[in-house]
C-alpha cells in the first residue's frame, strides 16, 4: 500500500480510544469495560493525562458514555452469536479493539472493520508492530468515502455473506453526518438478509437535554467545529425511529442514555454515569 495512505489515526478516535483506556485506570472497578489496547495503538505523548480534554473530572459523563456505548454493543455481538448471526461490521471503526479484547467471541465471528483508507492502513501497520497481527477472521476494509466508494460494494468484495444475517455498529459517527448521508446509509443496511440489525449511535438535539447539561453540550459542539470536525445531525427518538421506519427496517426501537445509565451504573456510588443527553441507540431489524 503506498507510504501516503499511512498517516495518524483521525483525532476523534484518539481521543475515544484514551477515554476508553482512563475508565479502566481513574475509575473505581467493577469497570464496564477494561480497554488499554486502544492506548497502545494510540501511543500518545507521555503526558496524555494532562491534556484538557482529558480531565479525569470534567470528562466522566463523556468517558462514561463512552464505555457504555462499547459495552452495550459487545453485549449485543454476544446476544446475537448466540442465536446465530456470525457477521459483525464496524461502520466508522477507528480504534476500535474488539477483536483484540475479546477473543473468545471474535473466533465465533467475521468480523469486518470500515474506515478511510488511510485510518485502515495506519491501524493494521500498528496492530503488525504490536504483535498482535491481522487474525483470519478480521477483515479491514478500507472505503474512500470522500471518492464515492460503496461501503456495501467494498464489504461484499471483502467476503461478506450478503445472503446472511449480520450486526451492523455504527457509535459516534451519525453526527457528523447530513441526514440525507444517514437516511441513505440506514436505507443500504435496511436490504441486508432478514434478522440483520443495526444499532447506531445519534445525539439529541440541545432544547432536549435538561438546562444543567445544555452549556456543556454547546462547549462539545464549539469543540468539535474547533477541531474540524462539526457536529451535522441531532435527531428525537421519534424522528430517528420514523427515518428507520422510512429505510425499510421491519422494527425499530430506542435506547436511551437513561436505559444504557440504568443497565450498567445503577450499582456504582461515585457518580460515575453517561449524561442524560448523551448518546441514544438506534436498534432495528430487518
């Protein structure tokens, strides 16, 4: 692959990958997640920690949201092996670990990996260097989205079974997104063989979140325009559920902050949890 597709992973899943990695060492167990291998991809400065959006307080709901989210997918990957579906794709995967972290699941599975070209071609040079290589049954599939390139069309050439059922993972990409790129991906992902689902990350608009949180929400959103990268889309669960409905999908439903708060932080007592206007689950089925 020529040197000028090898570049740093994008800034976004850095920072993802280093929240992922702080729940495990500033959070009291039992953790909801346990991922430093995404720091070890990442290889940060040494002084990572005290970067400013690395704030062990400032940043507990994101980190939080952050490692609910994973949880919440891995929980499903396991769910739906279980009953079968032996196809997991990774729509935006980034510095994503699961086949690293779980090996005892990914061996069930294939397991296929989209991102950018460059992104993919970064990630599989540091997976070789850190002894952890590219195992059979993981696929990365490099899409130049920005050329037009079909993920569907590279996903299939890659080895995917479209006459089979698959879970779809698409966490933290939705909102840089135009609803008409969303409405046209959840209508590609809607023509998968019956009992594939999808279940895609998207973040409420500000005049839903609770007054306390909405400053914080608009710190996030003049960050992220700050960084290049603008947030694009804001969805209610009622309009997500009904551009599900629209796509094709046979059912949909929703998980909220709340839900994902409720199944794995009920028990702690250091007020560790997701913000009430953090991430929502979209879950649909074909």
């Amino acid at each position: 692959m020529p040197d000028k597709l090898i570049v740093a992973a994008d800034s976004t899943a850095v920072r993802v990958a280093l929240w992922r990695a702080m729940h495990a060492q500033v959070d009291a167990p039992p953790h909801v997640i346990e991922d430093e291998i995404g720091l070890q991809l990442a290889a940060p400065d040494e002084g990572w920690r005290q970067r400013p959006d690395m704030d062990a307080q400032a940043t507990s709901g994101f980190r939080a949201g952050i490692v609910a989210r994973a949880r919440f997918i891995e929980d499903l990957v396991a769910e739906q092996n279980s009953h079968g579906v032996d196809q997991y794709v990774i729509l935006g995967a980034g510095l994503d670990t699961f086949v690293q972290r779980r090996p005892e699941i990914a061996a069930k599975l294939r397991v296929f990996e989209i991102d950018q070209p460059g992104t993919q071609a970064w990630k599989r040079q540091r997976l070789i260097e850190l002894g952890f290589g590219i195992p059979e049954r993981l696929q990365l599939v490099p899409v130049d989205f920005e050329a037009g390139e079909s993920w569907l069309e590279r996903l299939v050439a890659a080895g995917f079974n479209a006459s089979r059922p698959a879970l779809v993972a698409s966490a933290g990409v939705s909102m840089y997104l135009t609803r008409e790129a969303i409405a046209a991906t959840l209508r590609q992902i809607a023509t998968l063989a019956q009992g594939s689902t999808l279940a895609m990350t998207f973040l409420l608009p500000a005049e839903l979140a609770p007054s306390s949180e909405r400053s914080q929400q608009q710190a996030v959103e003049k960050s992220a325009r700050a960084s290049g990268t603008p947030f694009l889309s804001f969805f209610s669960p009622p309009d997500m559920l009904e551009l599900a409905r629209q796509a094709g999908f046979r059912q949909s439903r929703h998980v909220s902050s709340a839900d994902l708060a409720q199944r794995y932080f009920s028990h702690r007592t250091d007020g560790l949890r997701p913000p009430a206007n953090g991430e929502s689950f979209l879950l649909a089925t074909t």
